[in-house]
C-alpha cells in the first residue's frame, strides 16, 4: 500500500513479568493500518489480543517495538501527554462496556468531555446529541442497570465517540450480545465509519462480522498469521 499508514505496528513485542518468569505474550508484529481502513482482529481467546488492543490505545506499553500514529510513536508520550493524545485521538469501546453504574447514560457520556475540560453545559449538549445519533434519545437519564445489552454498548459507542476521535478500538463489542443485536451494533460502527471517516480496529469472534469488514488479521499464540484484505 502506498498510502502513509495513520497506524502502523513495528516490530511489537510483549512480554510479562510473573510469578513463574517471563512470558512473551505478543512477539514480531508488524502492521500497517490506512485512515479509513475496517480492519478486524481474530483469534482464539488468550491469543493477545487484548494485550494488543490496550498497547494500541495507549493504555500499556510495549516490550520492544514501536506504535506509530502518523509517523510518531506514541510512547515517546508519557504521563499526562500520552493521555492528552489518547483523549484526543482514540475511542475505546471495552470488551465489558465498563460503564460507570452509579452515572446516568447521558453523565456516562458526558464524562470523557468533562474530563478533557469542556464546561458542563457544552459537554451535555454534545453528549445528547451524539446519544440521539446512536437511538438512545428516550433513554439519556437511565443508568446502565436500566438499559438493555444492546443499549448499554451504545452507550460506550457513544462515550467512545463523543469527543470525535479519529480511531475507533473495540475489543469484542458484540461479545456479549445476541445475535440480532450484535447486527445492529455492527451497522452502527459502519454507519459511524461511514458519517464520520473512523479508521476502525475491532477483535471479534463473529466471523460474519470480521469478513464484513475491510481487512482480517489473525493473532495466533502472539503472533500474526494472516493479513488479508477482504
Ligand atoms: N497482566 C498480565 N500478566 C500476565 N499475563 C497476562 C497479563 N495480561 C494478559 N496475560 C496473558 O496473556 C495472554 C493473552 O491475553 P489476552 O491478550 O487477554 O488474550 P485474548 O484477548 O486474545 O483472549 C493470556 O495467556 C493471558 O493470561
Ligand atoms: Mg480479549
């Protein structure tokens, strides 16, 4: 590909410290990922991907190797800085949604903008708005014990999305959902994808799902196995 990756994966290893020595979870990953591109990762469960998506996001660093987000690798960035660009930059939707239960739908949306230092009235008004985008405009004062499955997940769709990242990491985001509701929820990324120009990176087991998107890369054992472009 000649583009200029927004992402690209070089040479990515991780490894943890245990109880019984050191285990290298993630080893030799190598990846190039283009503004706009659908990519999902597959994998059998304790094959890394977590591990991955959360170095990807920012949230844990790497071993050896490096993230570079257009052209810059992103742990050059420490503390308040690496969250300042993951705040700006990155939407993640959790594998278990990770709601805040004690907030309302709207305040759990409201948060990540609250947080980046938005005033109250600005920070509601966006996250109405973008609840309304996702079908939750009659549900904004519930909290999440109140919501079905499927809502809760638009409900971190949306605080995934409300401060306009420009990359989208899911970590199984229909994992947990029956099978018609995890179609609405894919139609909602793509049409989020779509309205928007996300670059999006989403493990899954659905491989219905996976071959709906653009490209598939396999994890295996920490490895990288298949890159395919669908
Ligand atoms: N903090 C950690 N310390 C030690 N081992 C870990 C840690 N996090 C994950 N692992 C191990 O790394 C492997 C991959 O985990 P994970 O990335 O969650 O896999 P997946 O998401 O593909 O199921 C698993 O064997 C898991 O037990
Ligand atoms: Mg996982």
């Amino acid at each position: 590909m000649s583009e200029p990756a927004l992402l690209e994966i070089r040479n990515l290893q991780k490894t943890f410290t245990t109880a019984g020595g050191e285990i290298t979870i993630l080893q030799q990953i190598n990846v190039k990922i283009v503004a706009g591109e659908r990519v999902a990762v597959v994998g059998t469960s304790g094959a890394g991907k977590t591990t991955l998506m959360h170095i990807l996001g920012g949230l844990d660093r790497p071993t050896r190797g490096e993230i570079l987000f257009e052209g810059d690798n992103i742990f050059a960035l420490r503390g308040a800085a690496l969250d300042a660009f993951r705040n700006r930059t990155i939407g993640f939707i959790f594998q278990f949604h990770q709601l805040l239960p004690e907030f309302s739908a709207l305040e759990n949306v409201m948060m990540p903008l609250l947080i980046g230092g938005v005033p109250r009235a600005e920070a509601s008004e966006k996250a109405s708005s973008i609840l309304n985008e996702v079908g939750l405009a009659h549900r904004l004062t519930h909290k999440p014990g109140a919501l079905s499955g499927g809502e809760q997940q638009r409900v971190a769709i949306a605080r995934a999305l409300v401060r306009e990242p420009c990359l989208l990491l899911a970590d199984e985001p229909t994992g947990n959902l029956d099978s018609g509701t995890s179609e609405e929820i894919m139609a909602l990324l793509n049409q989020m994808h779509l309205a928007r120009g996300l670059t999006m990176v989403i493990v899954t087991h659905n491989r219905e799902l996976a071959a709906s998107l653009d490209r598939v890369l396999e994890i295996e054992d920490g490895q990288l196995v298949h890159d395919i472009l669908n």
